[in-house]
C-alpha cells in the first residue's frame, strides 16, 4: 500500500467534515451537577435558618478578628518550629552516627505515631506531674526554677503540639529532599575540604529545596486548618472564639459558616502564593 493510500485511510478525505464523538453522559451529568447547584443557591439565599445577617454582622466582629489573628500567629510559629527542627531531625536521621539516627528515627516514631490531641493535652497538662521547671546539674542541685503552669501557657502549648508534631512529618519531607540529591556531589564537597554542616547548607539543602518547598506549602495549608485542634485546650483562636460565641447566642451554622469563610479565604492566599512558589521553582527544571 502507498504511502498516500494510508494517509487516505488513516486521515480520511479532506473534504470530508470531521464527525465528533457523541457522548450524551456529559450533558446529563453536568446537568444533574446545575440542578444540583441551583438548589444549594437557592437554599442558601432563601432558608430563615441560615441567618445570613447574622453571618454579615459577625464576619469582622472583634473578637473574630482576634482570633483570627491568633489562628495566623499559631500557623506560623508551629510552622517555624516544624521546619527547623524537622531538618535537624532529618540530618540526624541521615548521619552516619548509629546513636543520632537512632534518636531521629524515635522522635519521628513516637510523634507520628500518637494523636495530635493527645500531644496537646499533654502538653497543657504537663504541670499535673512536672509542677517545677528547674535549671541546674543534673541528678545535682538546681540553680533557678519556675513554675511549669507559668512558662507553659495555652499558646506555649498550642506552639509544643502542633510545632513537634509537624517535625516528625517535615523530617521525613526534607530526608526525601536531601536523598535526590546526587551523592556525588556531597563527595565531592567533602573533597574540597568542607565540613558536613557546610555541605548541607550550601550544596544539599539549595539543591533539594525544588522538592521540600512545594509539600511544605501543603503543610502550611494544613496547619492553618489544624489550629483549630487547640479548641481542646480553650487558646481562643478562629474556631474557638466562633464556639464562645455561639455558646451564648445558640446561632451554631451562622457562627460556623462565619469561621468557614475566612479559613477558605486564609487557604485560598496561601494556594495562590503556594503556585508562585512552584513556578518560581520549577524554573530551570526541565518543566515549562
């Protein structure tokens, strides 16, 4: 056969329209889907119930703002904590020393393994069997010490649960990171003289960024969410300040829905800088 007739057969004749493919179910289904939708605006716009005015009058209220505020202090401070000492965790996990990857591997063990509320209420009832922390030689006298309930207030422990919780999950992020980086390159490093701790900080962790940013910026989206976890403890952030509030005036949905729409509008800045990020990244890559 020549090479016109299987470009005849295979494309067809020119002149011939092309007949698409019917496919009648993506017209039902995206009808059922404006049904759907119909419905949910209708029922929002006319239910008594929802008490829309009251979601309007509440939505910048002051003491919303505040928790607001503390819910965005939270975030980054747990953030911050996780970071940095999920890559410290992280190196040691990677270290040669069997007494540091063991410790690594303990910590990430015992933090993934246990509730995130069960290490808040820990924390914030630690004072019950450690009333004093003391500073001092150990197994020896102590020099100063202070009371446990003083040093570790609802935020300090809202900062301990959340923030060790997210290093045992970022040390497995960054071991991920610093493991695609080709060892050739740290061998090479260690050739020219630098010290491991110089290694990573300029030849590693630059290099295994493009893979640490983008899962660190899910887990930012993440713990924003995850703040509202404190609720347990009575720290009066977003969640907690809409629950005070509607233990007062019984208006439980307007009061949620008020807490939902800034936790969408947090999520959303942050999955608008989160895509920047990664394009930002993704240059050079390989990938357009």
């Amino acid at each position: 056969m020549t090479s016109e007739a299987i470009t005849a057969v295979g494309a067809g004749h020119p002149d011939e329209p092309i007949i698409r493919l019917r496919r009648p179910g993506r017209w039902v289904a995206a009808a059922v889907l404006a049904v759907l939708a119909a419905m949910c605006v209708h029922f929002v716009a006319t239910s008594p119930k929802l008490r829309l005015d009251l979601v309007a009058g509440y939505l910048f209220e002051r003491s919303i703002l505040r928790g607001l505020l503390s819910t965005l202090e939270l975030t980054v401070a747990a953030m911050l904590v996780g970071v940095l000492l999920g890559t410290a965790i992280a190196i040691m996990r990677l270290s040669q020393n069997p007494l540091l990857r063991a410790v690594g591997s303990g910590y990430v063990w015992l933090f993934r393994g246990t509730p995130i509320l069960v290490q808040l209420l820990f924390w914030f009832f630690l004072g019950t069997i450690l009333p004093q922390i003391s500073v001092g030689i150990p197994f020896g006298p102590s020099f100063a010490s202070v009371p446990t309930n003083t040093l570790i207030t609802q935020f300090t422990a809202a900062i301990l649960g959340l923030g060790l919780n997210e290093a045992a999950y970022m040390a497995e992020i960054v071991r991920a990171g610093i493991g695609s980086v080709d060892r050739g390159q740290t061998e090479a490093a260690h050739a020219l003289g630098m010290s491991p701790l110089v290694t990573y900080r300029r030849i590693v962790l630059p290099q295994a960024a493009r893979l640490i940013v983008p899962p660190t910026a899910n887990e930012t989206i993440s713990m924003l969410k995850m703040t509202s976890l404190v609720l347990v403890i009575g720290l009066p952030e977003l969640m907690t300040t809409a629950q005070l509030i509607y233990g007062r005036n019984f208006q439980q949905i307007p009061l949620l829905i008020v807490a939902s729409i800034w936790y969408l509008v947090l999520t959303t800045v942050l999955t608008i800088v989160q895509t920047r990020i990664e394009r930002r990244m993704s240059r050079g890559g390989g990938r357009r």
